[in-house]
C-alpha cells in the first residue's frame, strides 16, 4: 500500500506546484492589468478635469459676450 500511496502523494504534490505556478501567473497578469486600468482612468479623471475648466471657460466667455451685448443693446 505505501508503494501506492507515495507516487499518488507526489504526483499530487506536482500537480498542485503546477496549479499553483498557473495561479501566481495569473494572478501577475492581473496585477499588470489592474495597473494599466489604473493608469488609464488617471488619465481618463484628467481629461474630465481639463473638459470641465475648458467648459467653465467657455461659460465664462459667453456670459461675459451676453453681458456686452446686453449692454450694448440698451444702449441703443
């Protein structure tokens, strides 16, 4: 029975090293990935940021033409 049983626990042993080396590669390409997303809506949070400024710009230039406008046309 011994005979038996130390290549099925080896065998066993290997597997699981295997499974294992499958799990920690795996688990490094998720890594890799969640860095790249993280990166990505850095990036992303930025764009929005500068959007936003750009828009509050523009918002500003425009109620200040209104403004000028309106001025202008009750003074005629």
């Amino acid at each position: 029975m011994l005979e038996n049983t130390l290549p099925q626990l080896e065998q066993l042993i290997e597997q699981i090293l295997e499974k294992n080396n499958v799990l920690k590669a795996q688990v490094k390409e998720l890594e890799q990935q969640k860095s790249d997303l993280m990166e990505e809506n850095e990036s992303l949070q930025l764009e929005v940021m500068e959007s936003e400024e750009k828009q509050k710009q523009t918002s500003s230039s425009l109620e200040n033409l209104l403004g000028k406008l309106q001025s202008a046309q009750e003074a005629s």
